[in-house]
C-alpha cells in the first residue's frame, strides 16, 4: 500500500527474452505505481524490495528505482505500463474508482 488513501496500481513489467528458465538472464524488470490523475495517470519507478516479486529469479534481474530511470528501457517499461492501463478492463476500472471488472477481457491463449 501506499500509506495513504490515494488510488494505485503497482506492475512488475519484465521485459527481455521468454522461455525456458535459461531465459531469465535475458529480462529485466522493474515495479511501477500508477496513479489516476483527473485526465490521465502519472507513473513512478518504485523500489524493487515493494514487489512480491523480489528475490525472486522469475522475472528476470530487477532493476532499482535509481538504474531503471538511467536506463535505455525506461520508455519501454512506461509504454508496457502504458498499454495495461488503456487496455486491460480490470485495471482500468479500478484506477478510474469504479469495482473492478475483468468484464471484455481476451484470453490470448485459449
């Protein structure tokens, strides 16, 4: 939680190569809060030990709050985080203080 009583998202975003465990080595992720504004949404780059997936290998190598907002990747992630929040029903109707709805969410894998 954020300690107060403002609405956020928080997202791992793992970026880079996909498959076999071996394929850790190649992702990199970081964890990203999100915060409706009254027209759009502003993004931060939160401290990896804030995740649940800190510590964990899944993910790839975590990047910290200070790395990630020097790196190449750092529009990639935002585009990624970006693309969730416009796109993804139950996200969105939470960050917009409706009750969450999965409701017109695709399932890619049937």
């Amino acid at each position: 939680m954020t300690g107060h009583e403002e609405t956020s998202a928080r997202i791992s975003i793992s970026i880079g190569g996909w498959g076999d465990k071996e394929g850790t080595e190649e992702r990199t992720w970081v964890f990203i809060e999100v915060r409706p504004t009254t027209d759009s949404c502003e993004m931060m780059v939160r401290d990896l030990e804030e995740s649940i997936y800190f510590g964990k290998d899944l993910l790839g190598r975590g990047m910290g709050r200070q790395e990630a907002l020097k790196s190449s990747l750092l529009d990639d992630f935002f585009s990624v985080a970006d693309h969730i929040v416009a796109n993804d029903p139950a996200v969105k109707s939470y960050l917009l203080g409706e009750g969450v709805s999965a409701e017109g969410r695709e399932r890619l894998i049937q």
